[in-house]
C-alpha cells in the first residue's frame, strides 16, 4: 500500500469523475462529477504531503484547504448557475441547451 | 456512482464517497483536512446538491436514458487517464517515501496565517464574490420587478 495505493486511489475516482462529467446528461450530475475530481486530486496532494521524506511542512494540507475552499464557492455558483436555467428552460438535460446549434 | 439512474441515489452515493475520503485524510495524519471534508462537503456541499436535486427534480416518472451518445468516447478517455497516471505512479521510483508524517495544528494554523496569508485573504474574498454571485443567479426574476416597481 503507502503512497502508490492512494495515488492510484486517486486516479480511479479522478477517472470516475471525468465518465461521469462526459457521460451524463443531468447538469447537477456533472456538478457532482467536478466535485469529485476536485476530491481526487485533494486525495493526492494529503498524500503527497504525508509522505514526503525530506523538507517535511504542511504546504500539501494548507493547499488541500484552500482546494475545498475553492470548491465550496464552485458548487455554489455551479448550483445557481443550473436552477436559473433549469427555472427557464423546465429540463436538466444538456442535450436540449441547443438554442445556438437550432 | 456516476452510472446511477436515479440522481438522488448518486447524491447518497456522492455522501459515502466524501464520509471515506474523509477517513483516508486521517488515516494520512491529516486529522485537521479530514474535519475540513467533513464539515465542508458532507455538511455543506452534499446538502446544497440535495437542494438543488429536489427543487429541479420534476418527478422521476419517465426517466430518459441518463448518458449520452458520447459513452464509448468517454469511456475511452477516462481509461486512458487512468492509465497513464497509473502507469507513472507505478512505474516512478518514490524512495523511502513510507513514513506517514502527522500535520500538527500549530503548525498548520502558523502556515495558514503568516506564509499563506495572502492566499487565504484572496480566498475570502472569493467565496464573498460567490455568494453574491448565487444569490444574484439564483433570484427569481419577479421579485426583481417587485423590487423595481
């Protein structure tokens, strides 16, 4: 296990992220997609940080909280951002945002 | 998760994700980050997504096939991601990288006010700038007209 285990932890959920964010066609579901992401690569910095075998410091947990942080104020906006075009157009499908293609 | 058909299924699923995430910041001796997780997201985030799930949320009577044409594509490139970070994780020499160094508060909370100082004022002001910007998003347009009249 040790530091490879939760690297490659963290590339999984990275990659179940990034299908979901492709893949889905629910606007919320992608939100939640990029909060996962988000969440990966935070996993990977935690670990980075408590493995390091020289200059140890706690950038790596300082940066993590600062990567929530950031976060917090993406869900935010993402979410008013969907329920103002959900309120106009009565659907979450991406797919029947095509005003500009129609 | 991401496959789930039901959205609130994914967002309960979402919760467990976040819960484990959190236990896997402190088993890394990263107890402060791990309450950050728990507060943050199991408090904050996963009930600011349930909210936005029920207030859209129609009614799950007809529910459409949840992916898009595109699953092949992504497929691939998720894939492909996870290979290759996987490939260099696995193939890179991490030295003696084996003991797990505990974060202590003190010296966490020291970092936080006087080197990242800067970064966590910016930061403030960022989640101001958010706020303002959700509940201008998010307002009804009528109450709007109201407030005009």
């Amino acid at each position: 296990m040790g530091l490879q285990g939760y690297l490659l932890v963290s590339a999984i959920l990275f990659g179940i992220g990034m299908f979901g964010f492709l893949a889905r066609r629910n606007a919320i579901l992608m939100l939640i997609s990029i909060e996962l992401m988000l969440n990966a690569v935070n996993l990977s910095l935690v670990a980075f940080n408590a493995y390091a075998y020289y200059a140890p410091d706690d950038n790596g947990a300082v940066f993590a909280l600062l990567v929530m942080a950031v976060a917090a104020a993406e869900a935010t906006v993402g979410l008013a951002l969907v329920i103002a075009i959900i309120r106009t157009r009565q659907t979450p499908e991406v797919d029947d945002y095509a005003d500009l293609k129609d | 998760m991401v496959t789930l058909r039901n959205i609130i299924h994914s967002a309960i699923a979402m919760m467990v994700c976040f819960g484990s995430l959190a236990g896997m910041y402190a088993l890394l001796g990263a107890p402060i980050v791990a309450a950050a997780q728990v507060l943050i997201y199991l408090g904050a985030i996963s009930v600011l997504i349930l909210f936005a799930i029920m207030l859209t949320q129609a009614g799950d009577a007809n529910l459409p096939s949840p992916f898009h044409r595109q699953v092949p594509l992504a497929i691939v490139a998720a894939v492909v991601v996870v290979g290759l970070i996987g490939w260099a994780v696995t193939q890179t020499d991490w030295g003696n990288a084996t003991v797990v160094i505990a974060i202590g508060l003190d010296a966490l909370a020291e970092a936080l006010f006087t080197t990242y100082a800067l970064p966590f004022e910016i930061l403030s002001l960022l989640l101001l700038v958010a706020i303002i910007g959700a509940i201008y998003l998010a307002r009804r347009p009528e109450d709007d007209e109201k407030a005009n009249s």
